[in-house]
C-alpha cells in the first residue's frame, strides 16, 4: 500500500483543484471533563513530520489541547465523495516556524491575531472593532510580530482513514496504524 503521507499529499492536491477551501478541516479536542468539542480550522502543513495548523493559545481550541494533545482531524471533499481522518497527538511547532507562517500572512490577519481574544465574551462588535483600530495604530506601518499567546500545533498522527465514497454505500476504507517501531500497519474496513 502508498505511504500515508504520499497518498494524503495525492488526494489532498486533487481536492485544491476541485473544492474551494480544501485546506478546511474540523480537529476535535476534549475538556478537562472529557465533553468533546469541535470546529474548523485551516491545514497550512502537511509532510511526513505531520499535520501543521496555527491559532491563539489562549482559545478554547488552545486550552483543551494544553490539557489534553490527543486530537482528530477530519477532511471531507464533497465533490470528490473523500475524507481523510487523521488521529493523534499534538505538539508546539517552534517560535521559529511560527514567527516565519505568521510574517507571511496578510496584514489584516495579523492585526486580527492581536485583536481577537478568541473564545472569550465580548460586549458586541464595536469592542472588536475598536481593538482592530488599536493594534492598527500601535503597529503603524512598521513590521507586526507574532503574539506570544498565538502559535502553532503539529499533529503526530497515529492512525490515518481514506475512505472513497462508492455506489450503493459499498464504500472503501482503508487504515493505517503505526506500529511500535513507527512504521504502519494497513487494514481495509466493512464499510
């Protein structure tokens, strides 16, 4: 069977020519009681080092991984009837790697990094607003650095599922677990 990373890099180039956003994916992560919460990201890495993504720390994303790294992804592509699931753990990329993805990212971006306190309670859309035009001042036209509390997570996948829609839910499945010594085993699922 195709090395996991070589056949999620085959579909995942098939999907950027067919969908809008192929890069959305849901990441599931738990609290500290063990509920179960998830929301939509954007996969902006992907190698045989694993699955990179980029938020605020201080989230509620960014808490429950602090707690707990044990996360899943989920891929779907309607128009090509795929989706991926990738299952593992979670760590920090390195100030360096998330200092250069957030230079690269578009201005209004990096000020909306500094000026939302994401997942926390706002009084309405004036308080963002208002927070916009303070970073946008305090930054002028000179460099924006990263924020400390905004970073990035490189999931170490542990079990990876393609499956491929078929006719009369005949659908394929196939898994790749890693093993003990980091390579993968393969077994095809019952629809």
């Amino acid at each position: 069977m195709q090395d996991p990373f070589e056949k999620f890099a085959d579909w995942f180039d098939e999907a950027l020519k067919k969908e809008d956003m192929a890069e959305a994916m849901s990441i599931a992560t738990v609290d500290k009681m063990g509920k179960p919460s998830i929301r939509m990201v954007l996969l902006k890495d992907h190698g045989p080092d694993g699955f990179t993504f980029y938020t605020n720390l201080s989230s509620r994303k960014g808490e429950e991984i602090k707690n707990n790294p044990n996360v899943a992804f989920c891929f779907h592509w309607k128009s090509l009837a795929r989706q991926i699931r990738i299952e593992g753990n979670v760590n920090s990329v390195s100030d360096e790697e998330a200092d250069i993805y957030f230079s690269s990212r578009p201005r209004d971006s990096q000020i909306g990094a500094w000026a939302s306190k994401q997942s926390q309670s706002m009084e309405g859309r004036l308080e963002f607003e208002a927070r916009i035009l303070k970073y946008t001042t305090r930054f002028g036209l000179g460099t924006i650095p990263r924020p400390d509390f905004w970073s990035g997570f490189r999931l170490n996948p542990k079990r990876i599922e393609f499956w491929q829609d078929r006719k009369f839910r005949l659908h394929d499945r196939n898994v790749y677990k890693r093993n003990d010594i980091g390579g993968w085993v393969t077994e095809t699922l019952y629809p």
